[in-house]
C-alpha cells in the first residue's frame, strides 16, 4: 500500500518558486495497477520520483506499508529502495557497453545478493520478460522494445513489492508497446503493486484506476474495475 498525503515539491529558479506538485493525497493498494496521466508538466515524473524515495519532498509524506520512507537515513533509504521497488524509466537507463545479464545483475550486487544465487533470479526476470535469448548480447546492440524489456528483467529481479514505471511506451510503436502493458499487467497479477505514469489514455484505460494529474493537483480519480 502507497499512501502520500499533502505531498509537494518546490524548485527554485531565478529566486521564483516553482511547484510542479502541490498537495498531493493518494492512496494505492496492494496489488493495483494503476496509473498517473496528465500533459507535459502536469507533474507526473516529479510525483513518482517522490512516491518512490528518489525525490525528497518539500512538504507531506510518503508512507510505503506503513513506514515513512522519508525518515529513513540515505543508506537505509537506497537499500530498501533496491530491495522494495523496482524503477522502469522511458530512457532505459541501462548500460550500453554490459550485455543484458550484467545490466539485469546490478541491482542484485547492489543489494548484496551472493553471486551464487543471482544466476537463478537473473534467468527468471529474463524469461519472464521473453529476453533469455539475448542474456549474452550487449544492451547497445538490441531494439528499443529489447530495450525496455531488459530494463523491466532489472526492476523485477529482486521480486520487489512496488514497480514504478514512467512513459515505459513512450519510446516504442503500438506492437513493442502493448507487450509492455501486458508484461506489467503480469506482474499486477502476481501481486504486486504496478503504478505506471503515462500521457496516453490507451495505455491508462488497461489499469485499474486513473489518477489525473493538472498543474501539480489531482482533479481526478477513476476506478475502472480491471482488478
């Protein structure tokens, strides 16, 4: 269960205050897929940051399961963070120069994983997302669909409660991009908590609530009972 409350964040330029969130309440739960839309600038990517431990707000919190994750010190912060919510980013954020099996490996010798038992999870984060064939190929070489395919083995291999996933279709055609709805639907079913950022309705209309997001604010909150 995600919980914010009153969540807002304020940048500072040329001594003028911007907030592209401001008092933010939400609440998801466990096992929901749902999703954030809204424009370019309604706030959406600065909503999840926070909502995931990667943004530190301004003001309101941010209660994951019940624990503040703010009040966590740095170090505890990134390891639960590692450990309890895997990241899908429209822009990969992989290693090129890796093959995938050592892009999919980070996240495992981050958290400390021994290398005795990171084969196993590795292969099934790869086959779960239809990428065993291409364990050995350097990430530079593959589709931008293999692209984020491989991006999503990443944020699954530690079986993480929480996926976030910002525009993960954005940089994909529709074929490329409904195998990445179905795959995160998959993990919704499983159980876990899917929450995914996106400015196309299509692509919202397939969760099972929609959070709209204008100027920072939610104006509205629809279920639509996929769950």
């Amino acid at each position: 269960m995600i919980l914010a409350e009153g969540l807002g964040k304020c940048f500072t330029e040329n001594q003028s205050e911007l907030w592209p969130v401001k008092d933010v309440s939400i609440h998801i739960n466990r096992g929901m897929f749902s999703s954030i839309i809204g424009r370019s600038g309604s706030g959406k990517s600065t909503l999840l940051k926070m909502l995931g431990g990667l943004m530190l707000p301004s003001r309101g919190r941010v209660e994951i399961e019940g624990k503040p994750v703010y009040d966590l010190g740095e170090k505890a912060l990134a390891h639960y963070r590692c450990s309890k919510i895997g990241f899908i980013f429209q822009d990969y954020f992989l290693e090129e120069m890796y093959t995938v099996y050592q892009n999919v490996e980070i996240v495992l010798m981050i958290t400390q994983v021994p290398e005795r038992h990171r084969k196993e999870k590795i292969e099934q984060a790869l086959q779960a997302v239809g990428l065993s064939h291409k364990r050995d190929a350097f990430v530079k070489n593959l589709s931008g669909g293999e692209k984020q395919r491989a991006c999503i083995a990443r944020a699954i291999v530690n079986s993480p409660d929480i996926l976030l996933a910002d525009e993960p279709c954005g940089n994909l055609d529709w074929e490329n991009g409904q195998m990445i709805m179905e795959l995160l639907r998959a993990q919704a079913e499983q159980g876990k908590t899917v929450v995914l950022v996106t400015h196309n309705r299509e692509d919202a209309g397939q969760t099972d609530e929609i959070f709209t997001l204008q100027d920072g604010k939610v104006i509205n909150h629809e279920i639509l009972g996929h769950a």
